[in-house]
C-alpha cells in the first residue's frame, strides 16, 4: 500500500490543537505525547508517506518535549523501531543516561519501547521512519544494540544513507505513482543496514538462534523491569532456557545480564526522577515502583551509574532543562 497524507493544526482553534496533534503523532509513529514550551502558540505540521509496512513521517513542530506513553507502547502487538533523522533546528533525545544531538542530517535509531525524551529547542523539521522490527531484521541483525548510535550524515555509508534518505523524500511526488516506489523501499532499507554494518554491536558474526534469544531475553526485561523478582532464573524459567546458557549469550557484551537489568532500573529512574510532571513524587517511591526493594541499594547503584546522589541528580536537571 502506497499512500501520502498531510495535517497541519494550524486550522484548529488553539485549545484543539495540542490534543489533535498528540492523537496524530501517536497514531501514526508510536504512543507519545508533546508538552509543547508554549501552549497557546503551539503548531505543529506532518506529513506521511506509507509505503508497504514502512512510514516516513517529516514532523514541523514547535519548541516542545516528546516522552512515550509507556503503558500503551508496552502493548504493541509488532515491536517498531524509529529511525530520526534531523532536517533543520536544534533537536536531542535523552535515552537513560545518553543525550543525544541530531545536527542537520545526522540520524538516530530509536527504540521507543525504552525511555525517551525528545527535545525540540525550538521549531525543528525531523524526518522519522517507522520500521517494524520483523523488516529490519535481514539488514540490522541486532537493532537492539545500535539504538542511541548517532550516525553522521558527514561521511561514509552513513552519510550515504544520509543523502538518500533526504533525497528520497524530497523526490516523493517523483516515484509515488511510479513502478519504482516498492524498489525503493528495498534499497533503503539495504542502505540503513549497510550504514549500521561497520559498528561492531550489529555485526551479525553469530548464528541466528543465539540472536533471536537475546532479542526476546531483552524484550523480556523490557516487559517486566518493574517487577523486583526480575533475576536471571526467572527468565531463564519463563522463556524455557538454562541460566548457564542464558549467561553464555550475554558473556561477550559490556554488560552482564544482572548489569543490564540494574541499568535499564536505574535509565528509568533517571528518567522519572528528572521528569518535572514527577516532581512532587518522593525518590523512594519511584525506586520502589521501578524494582528496588532497598533504598540504600538504589541509592549507591545511583551514585556509581551517574557520579551523583538521586536528589542532587534531580535538583541538577530541572535546572538545566
């Protein structure tokens, strides 16, 4: 299926336009929600292209803060993986302790199944492709491991993909009704693949098995990180593996399994601790809500992971941001 379609909120009173654009940017990318810098002079203006199972989405938006709405993201039925790439403006995405910059042609892949923040300075033009994880697969075997990689659209494969991509949807109206729309479709996917290839978390040196079971180990602790039995046994248990073998398949990564749980706990309280609309809720509860059963524990994990107390952490960000 091939189909182009445009939405602006500049026709809508302005109590409508927020809650119209929220509503489109969910519908069409992913469950998200914008708190806009300014309410009563916020714009927006989207245009989207679906073609077969991708949707190439150009966004003009107002100086705003994106952030997932994780309860419904938790329940896609087909996990996506978002590719942002910058076209104008200042744009940055916070992802657990990673801030991102995405300069004019630089482009990010992005799980939004994880924590995020997405920063419009001020009115930015971002170009976004929605790939559904199934379809990135063959070309970016483990896409879990490059999200929050900023590919340069300097040089390169990446900045090859780069060009293409804008040239692709500058050249839109050219091939829409065009033979070449599904070709076109397969050579960009091939290029974000090969763009991808050089770095050494997606080379796909393994057999396929071992990379399938560490995507849906993964995807596993994505699903329950909240929940303070979260250990290696009951994955193991729940997903029908040994934890001898699920330990052999994270034995060749930075981060052991046990690590990684206690990183995502602490992106996610780093994220909730630092968001203002969170602000009045204690730090306690939050580490206990995200799968800490001792404050003191939560709080010396904090201190090693980000060189600063929950509080002063806290205090810190609202500053800045």
């Amino acid at each position: 299926m091939i189909a182009l379609q445009s939405f602006s909120t500049s026709d809508l009173p302005p109590c409508e336009r927020l809650p119209a654009w929220n509503h489109m940017t969910a519908s069409v990318l992913a469950p998200q929600i914008a708190y806009p810098a300014d309410q009563h002079t916020f714009c927006g203006r989207m245009t989207c292209l679906t073609l077969g199972e991708l949707r190439l989405v150009e966004l003009n938006a107002s100086a705003s803060t994106v952030t997932p709405i994780r309860a419904a993201v938790s329940r896609f039925a087909e996990p996506v993986y978002l590719l942002r790439m910058a076209l104008h403006g200042n744009i940055s995405i916070l992802q657990g302790e990673q801030e991102l910059h995405l300069a004019p042609g630089s482009f990010a892949l992005c799980d939004p199944r994880r924590p995020y923040r997405l920063f419009f300075q001020d009115t930015a033009d971002i170009l976004i492709v929605r790939i559904p994880r199934a379809r990135i697969l063959p070309y970016v075997a483990q896409p879990e491991f490059v999200s929050g990689v900023v590919m340069s659209a300097d040089s390169g494969l990446s900045g090859f993909a780069s060009r293409h991509l804008r040239e692709l949807w500058r050249a839109t109206p050219d091939f829409l009704y065009h033979g070449a729309s599904m070709r076109m479709l397969q050579i960009t996917l091939q290029l974000i693949g090969a763009a991808y290839c050089a770095l050494p978390c997606a080379q796909a040196g393994h057999s396929c098995m071992p990379a399938a079971h560490r995507a849906h180990i993964l995807e596993f602790i994505e699903r329950n990180l909240r929940d303070s039995l979260l250990k290696p046994a009951m994955i193991a248990g729940h997903l029908g593996l040994t934890t001898s073998y699920l330990h052999r398949l994270f034995s060749g990564e930075t981060d052991t399994i046990s690590r990684y749980i206690l990183r995502r706990r602490l992106e996610e309280c780093a994220i909730a601790i630092t968001d203002r609309q969170q602000s009045l809720r204690s730090i306690t509860t939050i580490a206990f809500e995200h799968g800490f059963s001792s404050l003191s524990h939560f709080s010396r994990a904090f201190q090693g992971r980000y060189d600063a107390s929950p509080a002063r952490f806290r205090k810190a960000h609202l500053a800045r941001h």
